[in-house]
C-alpha cells in the first residue's frame, strides 16, 4: 500500500490556499456590486485620499445642513399656520363687532363679548403653540410658554380699565396698560426679549424667525380682542351707547391688525421660500458631490459582474480538479 507523498500534500495545500483566495474575491467582489464602491480604496486611490477626504466633509456639512432646513421649516410651517389662525379668528371677530351699531340690541352686545372671549383663548392657544418642545412665539426662551392665560389678560385688563366711563377711556387706559413694562410685558407675556438667532440653512444661507408675541401687530389684536370681551361686562360698567361705540372702535382696530398680521404673515412666507431655496440647492449640491465621490472609489457594475463570473469559474474549476486529484490518490492508496 502506498503513503501519501509529500507532493500530494503540498498539492493539496495549495488548492486549500487557492480555494480561499478565490472566496475571499468572490466575497469581496459582491460586497462591490451591493455597494457600488470598490473594495480596497486605498489601493484604487494609489493612497491618495485628499479629494475623497474634501467630498466627505462637504457631504457630512450638507447632511446637517439637511437637518437644519427640515426644522427650520417645520418651524415656520407650524408658525405659518398659528399666524394664518390668528389672522381668520380677527377677520371673523373685527367683522362680529363692526355689525353691533347695526342693531344695538343687548343680546347682540353680550353674543359679541362672549365670542371675543372665546377668540381670545383660541388666538393665545395659537401663539402658545411649540414645535419639538420648542416654543414658536417667545424668543430666546424656547422652553416658556409665551403668553399668559386668556382669563389672566382680561383680570388684569378689567383692573387696568377700572373707573373708565367712556369708550375713549377705557382704550386708552388699555392700551397704557399694554405699553407698560410694568403691565403686559411683565404679566402676560412670558417670552424672552431677545429674538431667536438666524438659522443656518446653507453654507452662506441664514434664514431669520424673530417673530414673537409680544410682536406690535399680535399685540394690538389681543388689546382689540380682549376690549370686546369686556365691553358688556358688568364690572366695567359702560352705558349701551359707550358699549356699541367701544365695539365699532375695536372692530376697526382688528380690521387694521388683520393687514398687519398679513404682513407678517408674508415674512414668515418669506422665510419658508428661501428654507425651500436652500434644501434645493443643497440637494444638488448633494448629488453633485455623490457623483464626484462615486467616480473616485465607484465599482463599475459590468466590470465587476464579468470579474465575479470568471473568478466563480475559477472556484468551480478548482473545486473539479480537487475531486478529480482526490478521487485518483484514493484509488492509488486502496491498490
């Protein structure tokens, strides 16, 4: 019986050896078709790596900037959408009240009160609205609620107002109260006086959403407002004539206040285009990029795919060969 010979085992040696290689190619020419990128960068760069270095960077910018630009135009949607709230409940409510000194009857006058005061609570529910946590309408100070209550303004108002026989007293005793430090600023609103930071959306786009609620426009709508719903109260005290005249008169400051809070509105539209302008560009620039990286380190599909049959070829020629040598050593080795 024969013994094995020292070139049969080195011969199978090698075939162990070069069945490996062959799957490690096989491997690694897959995972180069699945990714679309070679294998060994280093070696198809010549270690060169700079330029791919100069792309990734960018890439790695314009992904933040991706992340910016989808906040900051939820940001503004969601304050869009508050303003556009805001700006239907005063055209609803400037038209309520300029009907009063139509008809004069009481129940028309506590209905017009009454609606003024729900409007009120739903306008600051509006302007208390946050996005992610993140308040829309106080500033700097993101984690407060901007505005006080609904019922707290219209205490403070009622006291402010106290005394007042007329419906020019009792506005300009309002709107004293509005303007002080010492009153709506320190009461009711609870935002920061320092408007948010522009956003970066873009490598040299800034895009600005300093609108806040104790905003001059915002303002006047909440002293207009809430007027109306005190007009008919009792604790104020307004004979019917000076109610019918305080609501004609706040009627036509919310009609004035709608076209300032359109204005706003057209800013904060203003705003949402050139967030929409930067996620285009920043998008092409994006491709742009991806194209240039995938012309440095990208496999070329056709290539690797004729390269992946022919080295499967090999594995399988090898493999036939194996079993052929095999098969013969047996028969040697059973003489």
């Amino acid at each position: 019986m024969n013994m094995s010979s020292i070139g049969d085992l080195a011969r199978t040696m090698m075939f162990q050896n070069r069945s490996t290689e062959l799957r490690n190619e096989i491997a690694s020419l897959t995972d180069e078709l699945a990714t679309g990128r070679v294998a060994d960068v280093s070696a198809h760069l010549n270690g060169e790596f700079s330029h791919l270095a100069d792309i990734e960077h960018s890439l790695e910018r314009l992904d933040s900037f991706s992340t910016a630009t989808a906040e900051a135009g939820l940001f503004a949607s969601t304050m869009q959408r508050s303003l556009e709230n805001l700006d239907k409940r005063t055209g609803d409510l400037a038209h309520s009240l300029t009907t009063i000194g139509s008809f004069g009857q009481d129940i028309n006058r506590t209905q017009a009160s009454a609606q003024a005061q729900s409007e009120l609570g739903a306008m600051i529910g509006s302007l208390n609205q946050s996005v992610a946590g993140r308040s829309l309408f106080a500033g700097v100070a993101t984690d407060q609620v901007p505005l006080g209550s609904a019922d707290t303004l219209l205490q403070e108002a009622r006291t402010a107002i106290a005394g007042s026989t007329t419906a020019d007293d009792v506005i300009t005793a309002a709107r004293n109260w509005f303007n002080d430090p010492a009153g709506f600023e320190s009461v009711i609103y609870q935002g920061s006086n320092q408007s948010l930071a522009p956003l970066s959306v873009g490598k040299n786009d800034e895009v600005s959403l300093t609108l806040r609620a104790d905003n001059p426009a915002i303002r006047e709508v909440l002293l207009n407002t809430t007027l109306a719903a005190l007009a008919s109260d009792g604790a104020v005290g307004l004979n019917d004539a000076e109610q019918t005249e305080l609501f004609k008169r706040t009627g036509a400051g919310l009609t004035k206040a709608k076209d300032d809070i359109i204005g706003l509105r057209a800013d904060v539209g203003h705003a949402e285009a050139r967030i929409d302008q930067a996620e285009a560009r920043n998008s092409a620039t994006k491709s742009s990029l991806e194209f240039a990286r995938n012309n440095l380190i990208g496999a070329d599909p056709f290539e690797v795919t004729t390269r992946l049959q022919s080295v499967q070829l090999q594995l399988q020629s090898l493999y036939t060969v194996t079993a052929r040598t095999s098969s013969l050593n047996l028969v040697n080795f059973l003489r």
